[in-house]
C-alpha cells in the first residue's frame, strides 16, 4: 500500500526540474516580456485603484492612506520605493526601489498595491507579428 | 479514517516538527528576492515528503491541515492560514500524484511538491490582494523551488536510509 520511495535521484527526476523550467520561462516571458519603456505607476487599495501616474511625473513624495495607515512613496524618473509606513510587518519598505515593468510593492496589512506597469502596445503588437 | 494510539502519537510529532520548521524560515530573508508578503520556503514540506511515504496520503493530508491551522493560531492572522494552505494543499496533491509514478525519486516528487507549494503561495497572494502582481515574482520563485525541492528530497533519503534499519517503514 505505501510505496517505498526510490531514495537515489532517478533519470526522470529530471523530466521534473525540465517542467519546472519550463514553466518558469514560460511564467518569465508572460509577465517580463515587453521591454519598460513609458512606465506607468498603479496605485491601489483593497483592490480598488486609488493612484495612477506616469514615472515621468514630477519627481516627489506621494502619500497614500489605505486600511487606516499612511504610506509614503518616494517617486523619481528611475524608481519608486515606500520611505514611510506606520504598517506593523515594514515589508514594504524592505521591498526597497522598484524599477521595472510588473515589479510591484505590496503592503499586505493595508491591503496597497504599488505596481509598474509599461505600455500595452508592445505587448499587443508581438501578437500581431506572430498571428501575421 | 481509524488511527491507532502509534499513528496518532506520530501524527502528532510531525505536525509539531513542521511547526518548527515552519517557524524556522521565518529566519530566511526570502522577502529579500520576492517582495511579496507572506510567501513563504516551504520547508514543512520535509515534513509532509516524509509522512506521504511514511503513514500514506490520509495522514500527510491530517497533519498538513493541523499544521496549517495551528500555524495560523499562533501567526494570529487569517492570511496566514489561506497562504499556508494553499501552498500546502498544492505541494500535497501534485507529490501524491508524482508519488505513484514509477521511475521519480524522493527527490523528483519534493522538486514538484515545492514548486506547487510556491504556485499555490502565489495564488494565495492573488486571491488575498485581488491583483496578479504577485505572479511577477512566479518564476523566481519556480527557481527557488529547485533549490527547497533537492534540500526536501535530501534530507528525506537520509531518513528513510536511517529508518530502513528500524521497523518503523513496517508499521
Ligand atoms: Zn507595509
């Protein structure tokens, strides 16, 4: 009824890493693709968008309130990272400055979102180029 | 499902030592390269490996849910609990499946336990923050889970290589 395990790595151990693998380029291409040109900040709260502004904007300090605590973002052409939060976990401040497109900053005790979105053309036109 | 006082004591032993290792990688900076809140290593799974061949798929489910919810007690949140369980539920099933693949090591079956423990984890966050943000840090993740599963699976063989001399494998 239990089958003993086979305790030395097998042949077919390896058809697994290569699933993996697999998936992960596949995860990697999906959500990486589409080079981070005209970068687009997203600003949300339980799950509703509160902020939306290009990283080209004025550089500055923005300030967020979401589920009673106040975030402070630091915004600049190369980045922008959480500088202040009264959240109890600080993860999003350890997240430090995201850069790239689909990196995002997520404070889970105020339920805020932060996330970098490029533009969708370059997306919607790889599909052109392969469906023609 | 009828337990005898061994298997019950067993149970219980397991559920405490994937308590501890739960708690252990809380020492972990994974947040350091998946900025995502609670996603976590998976190292329970050592745990939940060595109970699906060790006591069968019934009692790694029992302890799986024991843990999770223990671990959400104490942790005192909710989240906790649908992040643990989904990793924990995925990493269960796909390694019961693999399980019964002839030709996959231990080490094969812990590789795709812990990469279904992270695609559940990530999930888990989806469904918590109602964005796919969290699907960003997916194949990093799939990277790391190569790492846990051959730490999984190692540590595995070397108990069962040391429980092969006991009687305990016969029940
Ligand atoms: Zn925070």
């Amino acid at each position: 009824m239990k089958p003993f395990p086979e305790l030395r790595p097998a042949p077919w151990d390896l058809a697994v890493v290569a699933a993996v693998l697999t998936l992960a380029l596949f995860c990697g291409v999906m959500v990486w693709g589409g080079a981070a040109t005209g970068l687009t900040a997203i600003v949300t709260a339980d799950g509703e968008e509160i902020d939306r502004f290009p990283l080209s904007a004025p550089a500055g300090e923005r300030t967020y309130s979401a589920g009673g605590y106040t975030l402070t973002a630091d915004v600049s052409p190369d980045g922008i990272q959480i500088t202040a939060s009264d959240c109890p976990t600080q993860d999003c401040i350890r997240t430090g400055r995201i850069s790239r497109s689909g990196q995002s900053i997520v404070c889970l005790p105020a339920r805020f979102i932060l996330r970098l979105e490029g533009k969708t053309e370059i997306n919607s036109s790889g599909v052109d180029a392969v469906i023609g | 499902m009828k337990l005898t006082t061994k298997e019950l004591t067993v149970c219980a032993l397991l559920t405490a030592m994937a308590l501890g290792l739960s708690y252990l990688e809380n020492l972990f900076p994974l947040s350091l390269a998946v900025p995502v809140p609670g996603v976590k290593l998976g190292l329970a799974n050592i745990v939940a490996v060595f109970a699906l061949y060790a006591l069968g798929a019934g009692q790694a489910f029992l302890i799986l849910f024991a843990r999770c919810l223990l671990g959400s007690v104490f942790a005192g949140n909710m989240s906790a609990f649908i992040f643990s369980l989904f990793g924990g539920v995925s990493a269960m099933a796909v390694m019961t499946l693999l399980s019964h693949l002839r030709g996959l090591s231990v080490y094969g079956v812990s590789a795709g336990g812990a990469a279904a423990h992270n695609c559940g984890q990530i999930a888990a966050a989806m469904l918590t923050l109602g964005s796919t943000a969290p699907l960003y840090y997916l194949p990093v993740l799939l990277g790391v889970s190569l790492l846990t599963g051959g730490l999984t699976g190692l540590v595995c063989a070397c108990l069962f290589r040391g429980l092969a001399s006991t009687n305990f494998m016969k029940g």
